[in-house]
C-alpha cells in the first residue's frame, strides 16, 4: 500500500507502473524471503490503474490537453 500512496496520480497511471510493479515485487520477496517461505517472485505486472470514478473525466481531461499540447511543439 505504501508504494501507492507515496506516488502522484501522473506517476501511477504513466510510465512509471512499471518501477512501481518492481518495487512492490521487491518488497513481497522480502517479505517471502523473512518468513523464509521458498517462494520466489519470478514477475509483478500492474496491469491497469484508473483514476477514482469522481475524477476520472476531469483526469482525462487534462491528459488529452496534455498530449494536444505536445503535439503542436
């Protein structure tokens, strides 16, 4: 939980899912690895991340702006 929540909304719906699945793998096998378990964490994917229901308009909103402006630079 805690790598969500120290993260912005931008960070966990973007690019950086993908440090956010490698940390949160890093630290189930940690917790394997104290309990001694055997298990080993092979792959963490996020697959998908929305933003709350009550923002999600205004969130895409702003994105679609976002690349409208980078397309005219």
């Amino acid at each position: 939980m805690h790598d969500f929540a120290s993260r912005t909304l931008d960070e966990l719906l973007g690019e950086e899912r993908t440090s956010l699945a490698d940390e949160i793998g890093r630290s189930v096998q940690a917790d394997l690895q104290t309990l001694d378990s055997g298990v080993e964490i092979l792959a963490t994917v996020v697959e998908a991340i929305h933003p709350p229901a009550g923002a999600a308009n205004a969130y895409h909103g702003v994105q679609a702006a976002q690349i409208g402006a980078q397309a005219l630079i």
